[in-house]
C-alpha cells in the first residue's frame, strides 16, 4: 500500500490528525494547570495526550491498531466548586475533540495490516471484472454512436484530443502537425474561468498554445463545478509555480482588489474564509495574497447600517396560524418578506454607479439566493405573492400557471366548447371579456333563464337576447360574438395563426405587457406560439386536438417553465440558484435556506470511483455472509466528503461576494442559545477539521464565534418577532355598526330578492348527506369503532396509574405500521408449497377453539424463514429495511402452527391465495342508519390468505397488534372479518366455513 498515493494521503491525514491532537491535548493541560483551573481533569488529559505521543512515535500499522485497541484513558474526575467554569468548559470541548481524532484513527486502523490487505485483495477480481465491463460498454457504446452518426459533447473533446496529440516512440504524448499548426495560427490563447478546468480542456488548450502566449484568468475560491469534472488543482498548480515577478515566462499577476462590494460586505467575507479556508479544507490557503481589499468606493449612507447581517430564525415547535406559517421553510420567508418590505418602506438608499448618486433600493435591486431550487424557492413565492411582492425565479415549473397563459387556454378551450362554466368564466372576467365578478355573478344568477337551471353559456345568450339588460346585455352580446367569430375561424385556420390574430385583434398581448413583469409575460404568450408550432409539425391538426394536447401535458405534470426572458430593468425580487448567479452582482443580497444539511449521499454508494485513488468497492465474505468497506473505499469516501465540503465552502464564497451593498443570511436552528453555545466552543478549538461541517450555517458561526465576532453579525429571531412584524403591517379597518349592515345591502331592491331566494335554498335530502360511494373495510372498520366508542359519555372505570410507552412494550404508530406491513410481505413472499417437510401438514384444533401451537425443529424453521428473507432481499422483492422489522422467531413459530401446515397442504394441492383484492357492492343501509336501501357503496379491501378444503373456504388474516388477550383482537376485527367472508362467498360463490386471525404478538390463531 505504501507505492499508493491513497495511502500515502491517508497516512498524511493521519499525522496531522495527530499533530492536532496534541496540540489541543497541551492546551487542556495548560489550562487544567492554570489558576482557577480544574486540576482533576488533569489525569485524563495526560492520557489523551500520552497515547497521542505514542502513536506519534509507533508509526507502524499494526502497532497503532494495538494501541488505539487497547487505549485506556482515566474518566474525568470531579471539579471543584472554586474551580472556573468557563475553563473547565473549555478543557471538556479540548477532550470531546481528541476524542473525535480517536475516533477517526481508529476509522483506519480497525483491523490488523494481514487481514486489511486480504480484503483488499478479495475486493480486486470484482473491480477488475467492472473495468472490463466498463471498457467493453464504452466500446460498444461507441460502435451505435458511429452506426448513427452521433456524437455528444465528450466525444467531441477526445475526438479532439486525438487530432491534437499523439503518442511518440517512448510512449509519451507529443502535439501533432494540426497541433503545431495552430500553434503558428494562433496569436493569443485566453482562458477565463480557469480554475473551472478539467484535464481535457487542459490538455487541449495546451497543445493549441505556445509557451508565450497561453494567458489564463481564474479565481480558485470559485471553482464550484465540480459535478462537471473541474480540477481546481489544475490552477493551484500553476498559482503555484508561476512567480509573482513582472520578467520572464510564468508570472503570476494577484488581482485581489474587489471593485463590486462595499467594506462592509467584504469584511463579512473575509472574517468567515481566513478562519475555515485552508489549503487542506479548500485547496487554498486565505492568506494576505487570497483575501479581498477594497477597490470600490461607497459614500457612507447616514442613519443606516450596511453592516452583513447572520439571521438566525429557530424553529418553534408548533406553528402559529396566525400568519398561515406551515413550516420552518414559510417562517423564513416570512421573515425575508417583512425585511425587504421595511427595505422598501423605510426607503433604504443604495449607491448608482452609473448616475453617482444615491437612490431607494427597488425590488429589482434585491435577489434572493439558494444552493437548490428545492422547497424553499415554492415557499418564498407562496409567501411573497401573499404579501404583494413581485417576484421571479427560472425554474422548470409554473409556464400553465402564470395569469396570462392561463386566460388564453382558457379562451381556446372556450373556442372549442362553450359549455363549460369555469374557461367561460375565467374568459369572462378577464381582460379579453371585460366584466367585472360583479357583472359575472348577475350573469350567472340566470334572471332571464326559463327553463330551470343552465349552464353559463347558456345565461349569457338570454341576457343578449334581453332588450331590458343594458349595458350589461351589450357586453354579453360582444363576448358572444367574439366567441361566435373566432370558433368559425378554428375549422379553417392554423393554431399558431389564431393565437396570432387573437393576441392582435383583442390587444391582450399589448395589454399584458403593459403589466409588472410585462416583458416575463410577454415571453410566455410568445412561447404558446411556439408550443402550437410544434403541435402543428404533428399528424394532429386543430383546436380540438391542440386543447387536449394541453390538457395531457398538464395531467402528467409536463411543465416547460416560465419562459427566460426577464431583463435587467423588470422590477421583480429574483430568486436564484448561487451557480446561476456566479458572474454576476446584487446591491441587496439575501442568502437563505443555509440551515439545510450539505448533502452527503455520494460516499454511500456501493462503488466510489476517484479520478486519483481508483476505485473503492465492499469486500463480501459469502462464508460469513457480510459485507463491509474496504480501507480504500473508506479512504476514497473521506477524500471524496472532504472534496465535497470544500466546494461547498467555495459556493459559499460565490454566494457572499455577490452582494454590491447589503448582505443578509437566514437560516433555520432548533435552538438559538444551544447553537451559538455549541459554536462558540468548537469554533474556538479551531477550524480546520472539515469534516465537522455539516450546514453553510456550520462555516459561518464557527467563523465568527470562533473569533470572537459573532455579536457584530449574528441576530437570533423568534416566530414571535415574525408574527408581531406581520400583525403590525396589516391593515385593520375599524367599521361602524351601520357600515356593517350596509354590507348586505343592494342598490337593486329585485336583486336582492333573487339573491335572498337562492341563497336560502335547503337541501331536499339532508338524510343523505355524508353518503359516499366507495369506501375501504379499513375505514368501515374505523367508523364503526369511534361509533361504539361514542355511546360512553363519561368515563365510569377505574384509571389505572400511568406507565410509560416503553415499559408497556408499546411501539411508534408509525413503526407498529411499517413492523406490520413487513410481517404481511414476508408472509405473502413465503412459498407453502415448497417448504421443508419439517413442517406439519396436518391440522389439529384445540380443546380451546384456537389452533394448537406445535412444530418441532424450531431451529430449522428459523434458519428457512431468515433464508427466505435472505433470498428476497437478494432478488429485490423485500427491503433491507424492512427485514429488519422482522420477528424471525415469531414467524418460526407461526410456520411450526397447524395452522401453517393446513396452508402447505392447500398450496401443494393449488388451492391457496394470498393478497386478494377485491371490491363489492352493498347496499348503502347496512352501512349506516339512515342510508337508503336502493343506494350501493362500493366496499374495497384486500385478503390477506385464504384457502380451500374439501368442506369449504377457511379465510386467514395476520395482525401485528400488540394486545393484552385475545377478545379485544375479535372485539377489534370481526366487522373487518365479515366484509371479507362476505366477499369470499360472493366472489367464489363457495362457503367460507372458518374465519381466523393469527396473531404474532400473542402467537395463537383465534376464531372470529
């Protein structure tokens, strides 16, 4: 292992693992050795700090496994009272980080160097097997490429790569005569971006180049696209060679002034970065060359702070519906929204570079900004379009939503079919129709109609043709012709062609634009024009096949998304994501959501590839039956969590530069005083163990809090504080007694009267109300359960005292449901007619009604049942997950039962069934008093097991419940039972002569 880079990184790890240790091990020891300090914590600080010399010392693999196997260090004593707390704070967070550093040396030397090497070896054959199967499907994979005269982007790049680079006699890589040719072609060869390089890019450009004119650009603390293959070593490398000189080939020229962001924000900056960016978490070190310097000049703004603010909003356990917050996500929205609308309010100013004078921030000067366009992004739009804020985001989602694309399928459906009330409507009460809902409602009320009750449509041809309607009957007229002209238009005319004419000739293209946001909605209209033009390249022609084409896409959930064309001047809160931001510059920048956890699913595969290490794979032993990681699928785990975490600092760095003027963070924590305390310990014991971070907000507050800043950024903020912003906000109108009753007035004293009529309109059936027409035995079950439970109005029994859930043996409703629906998918997995003959077959009732519990062998059966979960987890029929929720001896003993035996039987014969659906009818009265007779309720259930004997049906189901006796099960279940018999019979129209439960909790088969 030793010729191996891995190893020889991990190795390295491991000392500085060590190094740190001691050095946190000798400050313990420095402050238990202090005055005031806690000299009884001494002894286990020398212990920590004597086995950490000796591993310093014992380089040797086998020699530390040893020593971290056997370490033995005394426990803390017990402090004084005189003694200072704060310094025994102190040593206590000093230990819990050696502690940690035990724990990740022991990670590695977990097992002796003989039998880690023999894994290793025995994990080699499989990662050969899948290099070749790799080779042999790019090869193929290549072979159709060709067959169809395709290429991706990949492609391209080593197709490039082969015209520009050859391999010479001594098998090193040599520019072909293309290669020098651009050489001599190419005057300059200028990279931006630099440091988002890969090594075939890299490769590329320097073979197109020369040795004197290959000139790059790049910022290492901004390489975040490391899913696309960027090496940002590629640029270390060089930032590393190249001298800072101004003579010669290789310089390095350092353009580390910021001429975009006030003092403020970049002081915020560096604060957080010179604490946690280190060359071993980042790649770079935030040194005197990396740190930002001022190049920007903002005059000072009086009366108002551009101070960076770290909000941190903790979670209240439930959620007041005072302001409709559902979530932790809505909270913070509601938060962000109430700042930028005091932003707005209180007339916050930012600087104009172009005009050189200060201005009021608008909404379009502020964007919102998050790692993902996840949940928060829905909230935010949820909450601002609630409290008036205009916003935009880029998402893939919303283009059927949206106002303006909404009212024009709405008008084509119209087109295509007048009878329906909710597009005619929507048409209606749009700018297209003109009326007010007012205007609507009187429509809709049907003063004209005659024979009953219509539809819309129908309402509004008897207003036109009502001489006595006005103003009102004109307007009908108008839409009715309108409708009339361009449905004769639709049998003759192209669907792009009439959008066309439609946006004209009504102006409501014109008018939407006119809009906030006009051009975004413009670009939707415009995008409709291209979505009927490729439904038009179609062999579907019409409006009729167009609207249901429409209709199919927003079934099945086809969003293409709001169109992209919003431009710099719309006056709109931007939400984004920080990779779509990159590049460019905010005056307000709110950076939230940093309280979500940095994903860490990418080292849980079951093979990790790293360009460096190779490839990592689990060693399976198949006499043992276990599976367990490699030391280098560990290592290439760590190097790859540890590349992740230093990305994400990097993106973190992209997110905070992006503010011109004002930065504010948000995010979510359980407990504002826990969390800052938490931090402020281990951000004091240092930084650079990457590893620890686990949320954005992890970086941050162990910057500032590490060093001491934290009461110049960090606000903590209570759903009180929200609320109370929120309720000072809204307007409350203080109304008169007679303002109150003029509500319900109406100039029209015969439009009164109508309304009245109908609005005093009784149900002529309230017996059927709550009548449904399909329900589940389930629910069945459930109603007749609260039904009974009702009859008693107080409570008559003694209570017993109150014992706690675990020492009753009580489970999680939620892992009671899942416990169950894993016994039930073993039972119906299991084969009866396969098993062992170990198992009885014959059937044997008991003096007591049940089913006698016997079977030998239990052993046996236990090892069949964990072969038969063995066996389904291997062919993906049955979840790990699940089967460990599995009794395996209580399924043992059910398959020892009779019971069990009976069901071989049946099964060996084909007369067993397991998980049966069905669905019959009943009539609605024997559902529920008060049902008529005539009426049927569908009832839908599913049998877990029943099986035929030659004198009739025996109907089986398992349950899981955890009971005290069997009576309450019966007590519990026979209406469940009765609606399957009567199913069975139904559906078999053969006699089900036994109904049973066997219950796993009380290992017995009860008759019901």
């Amino acid at each position: 292992m030793e010729r191996t880079k891995w190893w020889r990184d991990k190795l390295a790890e491991n000392e500085r693992l060590i190094e740190r240790g001691l050095t946190i091990a000798k400050e313990a020891e420095q402050l238990c050795r202090a005055a005031g300090g806690p000299a009884a914590y001494l002894p286990a600080v020398e212990g920590q700090k004597a086995l950490l010399d000796a591993l310093k010392e014992n380089d040797a693999f086998d020699r530390r496994y040893d020593l971290l196997q056997k370490m033995e260090i005394p426990a803390f004593g017990r402090a004084k009272k005189t003694d200072d707390k704060e310094l025994c704070d102190r040593v206590k967070a000093c230990r819990e980080s050696v502690k940690k550093i035990f724990e990740r040396l022991s990670d590695c030397y977990y097992d002796t160097s003989e039998h880690i090497l023999a894994t290793q070896r025995g994990a080699k054959t499989a990662a050969g097997e899948l290099i070749r199967l790799t080779k042999d499907f790019i090869e193929r994979f290549g072979l159709h490429k060709r067959e169809r005269n395709v290429v991706d982007f990949s492609d391209m790049e080593h197709f490039a790569l082969e015209i520009l680079l050859q391999k010479s006699e001594d098998g090193t890589l040599v520019p072909t005569r293309a290669a020098k040719e651009y050489q001599d072609y190419f005057a300059c060869v200028m990279v931006d971006e630099y440091q988002d390089s890969n090594y075939v890019q890299e490769y590329i450009l320097k073979t197109v180049a020369r040795e004197d004119n290959y000139f790059m650009v790049g910022d290492v603390k901004q390489s975040i696209y490391r899913f696309r293959l960027a090496r940002p070593e590629i640029f270390m490398k060089k930032y590393a060679l190249f001298q800072e000189s101004q003579a010669g080939r290789n310089v390095r020229i350092d353009l580390n002034r910021n001429f975009r962001s006030r003092r403020e924000v970049l002081e915020s900056v560096n604060d957080v970065f010179e604490r946690i960016m280190t060359s071993q978490s980042a790649g770079v070190s935030y040194d005197e060359q990396a740190r930002l310097y001022v190049g920007a000049e903002y005059p000072a703004v009086e009366g108002q702070t551009q101070n960076t603010e770290l909000v941190l909003i903790e979670k209240p356990k439930e959620y007041d519906d005072a302001i409709d917050i559902g979530d932790a996500k809505e909270l913070e929205a509601y938060y962000i929204a109430g700042r930028i609308q005091d932003m707005i309010k209180q007339s916050f100013q930012i600087y104009d570079q172009k005009s050189r004078t200060a201005k009021t921030v608008s909404y379009g000067d502020i964007v919102i900004l998050l790692r993902a366009m996840d949940d928060h992004e829905e909230a935010l739009r949820k909450v601002f379009e609630k409290q008036g804020i205009p916003v935009y985001s880029a998402t893939k989602t919303g283009y059927f939503s949206t106002l303006e694309v909404r009212t024009i399928i709405s008008f084509l459906q119209t087109l295509d079919n007048p009878r329906q009330d909710i597009p005619l409507y929507g048409v209606m009460t749009s700018y297209i129709g003109g009326f007010t809902e007012e205007e609507a409602a009187k429509v809709k009320s049907g003063r004209n109609k005659k024979d009953g009750a219509g539809c819309l449509y129908d309402e509004v041809c008897s207003f036109r043709e009502d001489a006595a309607a006005g103003q009102l009957g004109e307007k009908t007229a108008a839409l009715m012709d309108m409708i009339a002209k361009y449905r004769r238009k639709a049998k003759y005319t192209g669907i792009r062609e009439l959008l066309e004419e439609i946006y004209e000739k009504t102006g409501y293209l014109d008018y939407i634009t006119a809009l906030p946001g006009g051009k975004q909605r413009r670009a939707n209209l415009m995008m409709l024009l291209e979505r009927a033009s490729d439904f038009e390249a179609t062999s579907y022609h019409g409006l009729f096949h167009f609207v249901r084409y429409i209709s199919q896409l927003k079934a099945q959930e086809v969003d293409y998304g709001e169109a992209g064309m919003l431009d710099e001047h719309a006056d709109v809160v931007r939400i984004m994501t920080i990779h779509k931001s990159k590049g460019l510059e905010f005056p307000v920048c709110f950076l939230c959501g940093l309280g979500k956890k940095i994903n860490r699913k990418d080292v849980s595969r079951p093979v990790l590839l790293e360009t460096e290490y190779g490839i990592g794979l689990d060693h399976i032993d198949p006499a043992l039956r276990v599976r367990r990681p490699t030391i280098l699928k560990k290592s290439i785990a760590d190097k790859i969590m540890a590349d992740a975490i230093s990305e994400e600092m990097r993106i973190l760095y992209v997110a905070m530069t992006r503010a011109k003027e004002k930065l504010i963070m948000t995010g979510g924590v359980n407990d504002f005083d826990k969390t800052v305390e938490k931090w402020g310990k281990s951000g004091a014991a240092g930084c650079d163990n990457i590893l620890q971070y686990t949320t954005y907000l992890d970086f941050l507050l162990a910057a500032y809090l590490g060093s001491g800043k934290g009461e110049a950024y960090i606000l903590g903020i209570k759903i009180e504080d929200v609320i109370a912003h929120e309720k000072k906000d809204s307007f409350i109108a203080a109304l008169s007694k007679e303002a109150v009753e003029d509500i319900g007035r109406l100039a029209d004293p015969v439009w009164e009267q109508i309304l009245e009529e109908r609005f005093s309109v009784t149900y002529p059936y309230p017996e059927l109300a709550g009548l449904y027409t399909k329900t589940t035995v389930s629910e069945l079950k459930k109603a007749a359960y609260e039904d009974t439970e009702a009859y008693q109005m107080f409570d008559t029994q003694i209570r017993e005292a109150y014992v706690p859930q675990f020492m009753r043996g009580e489970e999680e409703p939620s892992l009671g449901s899942r416990r169950g629906t894993a016994v039930h998918r073993i039972m119906e997995l299991i084969e009866y007619g396969t098993l062992k003959n170990i198992l009885k077959e014959e059937a044997a009732v008991s003096e007591t009604g049940g089913y006698s519990k016997g079977g030998s062998g239990q052993k046996e059966i236990v090892d069949l049942v964990r072969q038969i979960m063995e066996k389904n987890i291997a062919s993906g029929r049955l979840t790990k997950e699940a089967a460990e929720l599995i009794n395996v001896r209580k399924c043992a003993h059910f398959l020892a039962s009779d019971l069990a035996g009976r069901m071989i039987k049946a099964d060996r014969e084909g007369r067993l069934y397991k998980e049966k659906s069905f669905f019959i009818g009943i009539p609605a009265k024997e559902i529920k008093e008060g049902f008529p007779q005539e009426e049927t309720v569908l009832v839908q259930g599913v049998i877990d097991v029943y099986f035929e004997e030659e004198d009739g049906l025996v109907l089986l189901d398992y349950k899981t419940d955890r009971v005290a006796e069997a009576e309450e099960l019966r007590s519990r279940y026979h209406i469940q039972m009765d609606l399957y018999a009567r199913a069975l019979e139904q559906i078999t129209q053969k006699h089900v002569k036994e109904k049973l439960i066997y219950s796993f909790s009380l290992e017995t088969t009860l008759r019901v």
